[in-house]
C-alpha cells in the first residue's frame, strides 16, 4: 500500500515537473547562466544579480532555441529582473496563496547546458512582510531548506498543483534558499506593462537618526526623530523647502523612527503622488507637501 502511494506520488509529481518545465528557461547574461521563469507570453523573470549591467541577454528555452531578450526592469532591492523575450513562450499560472511552514514544493530551474533541475523541498519558515538587506521588502517572507546550489537563482518554485509560487534567490543567504513571492513579481510585471519602467520612490533626504528633545516627544508621538543633513541637488525635497536641522517625524500621518520605517511608507505606487512630511523645525512642529520622485539611475 505505502509503496503504491509513493509511486503515484512520484509519477504525478514527475508529470508536473514535465509540464511546467516548459515554462521554465536558461538565461545566458554572466559567465554563469541562470534560470528563468516565462511569467508572461514574451516576458521572462530571473534575478537581477544574475544579470550583467548589459542591456541584451540570451534565452534558451525549453526546447533547446536560443532567442535574444531585452531587460526590460530591474529590481536590486529586491533582485528581481525583468526581460522582454523577442518570441513568445508558454507561461506558467502564478500562485495566490500565502505559503506556510511544513508544505512541500518543488525547486524547478535549468543546469548549465539547459537540461531540467530540480529538488523536492519543504517551506522551513514563513512570515508576514520581510526586509532584507538591501532594503526591498517582500510581502511575505519564505524560508526553503534546501541549500543554494549552481542553478538555483532565478528557478521557479513549483506548487504541487503546477502553480508557481515565486523564483527563488541566492543572492540574500549562502547557507539557505529564499524565495521572492509572487505577488512582488506580479506587480512589478504590472508596473513595466502600464508605465514601461521599475520605479524606486525618491525624496532626495540625507539623514541620521537623533533623539528628540524630551518636550517635543509627546507632540511628535515618538522619542525619535530623522536629522536632516543634506539634501540633493534638485530633489523633491529640496523643492519643497526641506533645509538641514529639519528633523522629520512622519509621512503621511505615520511615525516614523528610522530611515527604515520611512522607506516602508514610500512604495513604487507613491511615486507622482503628493506626501505630507512631518517636521521639527525652529522648536514648533510643521507639515510640509511634496512629491514623491523616481529615483534616477545611477550612471
């Protein structure tokens, strides 16, 4: 009985892995490939940090043809890379259900020379919101515990039920294998599809943190508060008149005690749109409008 289980299991998974490897592409940009996952019919996701600073890669796709793509967005923050494929290929559906611990997935890449990776894997660790490093926020955070090996970045993880979950990073952990959900995928995808760009909210702040004076501390509802230092040439803060020794408090209504907490407030879909700044300034507390940029890019 035990062992007929495990053979319709084996052969149901092998006929997911079969379908969904079809979706599934070796992205030829370093000296490194990666894998890649066709999240639309001509668009392609993998990592950013597999990528080179090029514009123009190569795909190879499931049936061994190679065809050139364009980076159409990229995401450093949260290493997500976006290319536009110059023929269209088959999507795989996306997955709309948080993830929890102890569920069994499946890592689904492709190895250097474009034959079908995988590794049966469980979710080791969940949880609601996470920020790494390099300061992008996912909406949930997903642990594999499965090690990162040649290949990984850029895989799909595969659900049971043919879904794909999320791609899957080495670049946040060496020891463990993270996965970047869908959702964040899904609406940077959307982003590139209606304004053409991956946009980085920007105010142009050159701050440190600083305990505020302890009679302002009620006013401000916080005991921290963010020292403005410099403000960059032609910046929306500039522009609204933010001066060094102002100490901001908050945006839009909400406290903020670190340079953290205020990147939390400023999403990609605040960029254009009016923000209200908190600040101490001349010993009163002040509001002050201005408009979330774009961050330019770096030359």
């Amino acid at each position: 009985m035990a062992q007929e289980i495990l053979e319709k299991l084996s052969e149901e998974l092998s006929a997911t892995i079969e379908k969904a490897s079809e979706s599934v592409v070796l992205v030829q940009g370093r000296r490194f490939p990666a894998s890649g996952v066709v999240w639309k019919r001509n668009l392609v996701i993998t990592t950013d940090h597999s990528l080179p600073r090029s514009s123009e890669v190569q795909i190879r796709t499931a049936a061994g043809e190679i065809i050139s793509g364009q980076i159409a967005g990229r995401d450093p923050s949260t290493d997500i890379a976006i290319i536009q494929s110059s023929k269209d290929l088959q999507p795989l559906e996306f997955s709309k259900t948080s993830l929890k611990a102890g569920q069994l997935a499946v890592i689904l890449g492709r190895a250097n020379g474009g034959r079908v990776l995988s590794v049966l894997t469980m979710i080791s660790g969940t949880d609601n919101n996470y920020k790494n490093w390099r300061g992008g926020t996912f909406d949930q955070f997903i642990r594999l515990d499965s090690a990162a090996f040649p290949g990984f970045s850029g895989s799909a993880l595969l659900m049971p039920n043919g879904t794909i979950a999320g791609i899957n990073t080495a670049a946040f952990s060496r020891h463990f294998g993270l996965t970047i959900p869908a959702s964040n995928i899904e609406r940077l995808v959307e982003r590139i599809q209606t304004k053409g760009t991956i946009g980085r909210p920007y105010l142009g702040l050159m701050m440190q943190p600083v305990r505020l004076p302890e009679k302002f501390r009620k006013e401000a509802g916080a005991e921290i508060g963010l020292l403005l230092i410099g403000t960059e040439n032609g910046s929306p803060a500039e522009q609204a008149g933010l001066a060094v020794g102002d100490i901001v408090v908050g945006l839009n209504g909400k406290t903020v005690n670190s340079i953290e907490e205020l990147h939390d407030v400023l999403t990609a879909e605040s960029i254009g749109s009016e923000i209200k700044v908190t600040i101490l300034r001349g010993g009163k507390i002040e509001n002050v409008q201005t408009k979330v940029g774009e961050r330019p890019l770096r030359q």
